[in-house]
C-alpha cells in the first residue's frame, strides 16, 4: 500500500489504497516509516493515490484492537505515535500534498510532516469526537501547536470539515496549489546540508513524550469502554 519512487534530490512516497481512501493499518504504518526514514533524499513528498490524502486509521484495525483489550489499543496508538514521531524527526525534509480529503489521522500525518501544501480540492477534519473518541497520533499535541488553541479546539470538539482556503487562513497548510509536488522541488533546489541543519534547529525544542502519553492513555480508556461499539463492523 505504500509506494517509493526517486525522483532526483526528492522521495516520493504515496499512500496507495484507494478502495478506503488510503486508511492506514498497522503494517502500513511501519511501511510508511520505512519508506520515510530509510532514504538519503534530501526532501520527501508524501502524498495519496486518487483523489485522497488518507482517511486515518482503518477501522476495521482500530475494531480488532478495541476487540482485543487495553494493551492492543495502547500498542495500536503507539504504533501511530512513532510513525509520526519518525516523519517529524526524519533528516529529509518531509512535504504533505494533500488532495482530497485528510480525515482523523490522516490530519495527524499531515501535521508530522514539515510542510503541508493543500490543492483547492483538499479538506480537513478530525471526526474522531462523532463516535466518542479522538486523534490518538500526536494530534492533541501538534494541532494546537499549528492552528493555535481556539482553532484546535473548534476542529476537534465539533468534528467539522474545511476547505482548503481555510485550512490556508488558519496556518493548518501553507499553499495552496494545484502542484504540491512543485513545493516539495523548489525545497530540493536547495542545499542538502542547509535544509537538514535548518529543520534540526527549528524543531529542538519540540517535546512530544509527555503529551503524546497523556493522549495515549485517555485514548485507550475511552475506546476499552465502548468496544463493543466496534463488533462486526
């Protein structure tokens, strides 16, 4: 489900699972952490087949581990968190071209990458809150961080979706273009000691662990009660 082309000083890597708008499983995850990390490029453009970004996390995954009790929902939250964590803290500078709709964690994914480019047909939402649970995957800690605490807090408690001219005013992308690929280019253009020095600086004060295991652990006590809502789904 995730594919690697080299294109010159830039990875391309595409979420490739149209039939559930690129939702992510746990094996995709540890894929999409490979395919991120384990290149020398200086730049990655991330990005998903058809017409979507990514829908978040499968739910027939996140059933299965709702299924199987505190400890696999602790470790399926976990799995997202360092996939997350390893996209932030990669030394490639990493561009989201978000087309289409990016929903629950596939914002978060949005959010771990350095630069988000929207095309105008990209939205946004974090429908987590509409069946009782939220983004586990760093997305309490990091949207904030971007949109700042009133934007963050509208996103997540009424679940809405936004366009991208309004994902552009409220920081959550930084262009808009019907290119994003382009954005990813002009970054490589650049010196690839320069671009790593550069996000290692502007990223060291980031903290996550603290944050993202208070995330952790309401998300587990929330899905573990209601389980049940999640058989034969």
């Amino acid at each position: 489900m995730i594919r690697t082309e080299d294109r010159g000083d830039v990875r391309v890597v595409t979420l490739d699972r149209p039939e559930r708008r690129n939702a992510l499983t746990l094996s995709a995850l540890a894929d999409l952490e490979r395919a991120v990390v384990g290149t020398d490029s200086p730049v990655v453009y991330l990005t998903g087949a058809d017409g979507a970004f990514s829908a978040g996390a499968d739910f027939d995954a996140v059933g299965e581990a709702a299924a199987d009790g505190p400890e696999a929902i602790e470790a399926f939250v976990e799995r997202g968190q360092r996939t997350m964590r390893a996209i932030e803290t990669a030394e490639s500078v990493v561009v989201a071209g978000v087309d289409g709709p990016a929903r629950g964690g596939g914002v978060e994914l949005a959010l771990a990458c350095d630069i988000r480019v929207a095309t105008p047909r990209a939205t946004f939402a974090e429908t987590g809150v509409s069946i009782g649970l939220f983004g586990a995957w760093g997305g309490t800690v990091r949207l904030p961080e971007v949109v700042g605490t009133g934007d963050a807090l509208d996103l997540s408690l009424s679940g809405r979706t936004v366009d991208a001219g309004t994902a552009l005013r409220m920081g959550l992308v930084q262009r808009v273009t019907e290119d994003p690929r382009s954005v990813a280019e002009e970054v490589a253009a650049n010196d690839p000691d320069s671009l790593r020095v550069l996000k290692e600086l502007v990223r060291a004060d980031d903290d996550r662990e603290d944050g993202e295991a208070r995330e952790r652990e309401a998300f587990v006590e929330l899905l573990a009660a209601r389980a049940g809502d999640f058989s034969g789904q």
